[in-house]
C-alpha cells in the first residue's frame, strides 16, 4: 500500500530571510527546498512539521 504523496510546501513567495535563513514562504531552509524532491515520504512530513513550528515561531501562534 503505497502513501498518499505530500505536496511541496511552496507558496511561490521564494525569497530567503537573511537573519533566519528560512524562506518567507514556506518556511523550509535552503537545502529543504533543494533536497525535497528526494526526500521520501516521513522525510517530507518532517520538512512540514519543522516548517510549521517555524512559522508558529515568527507569528507567535
């Protein structure tokens, strides 16, 4: 039984954040963006779940 495929993340705001290193999109570092392709399923549910946390972080949810 094959998991449902996770969507990328990408917002099409593609711009990294000099004093965090984390896109203003999405959230994921650089090298999340380059290696998400090749990540497999729970690597990509990690990307999103660390992302998330980032996102809550910089609007204080």
């Amino acid at each position: 039984m094959s998991e449902q495929e996770i969507p990328s993340p990408c917002v099409g705001v593609c711009s990294i954040d000099d004093s965090n290193g984390f896109c203003q999109g999405c959230f994921r570092t650089i090298e999340e963006i380059r290696q998400w392709w090749d990540l497999d399923h729970a690597g990509k549910a990690e990307v999103i779940k660390l992302a998330n946390a980032r996102e809550s972080a910089v609007f204080g949810e």
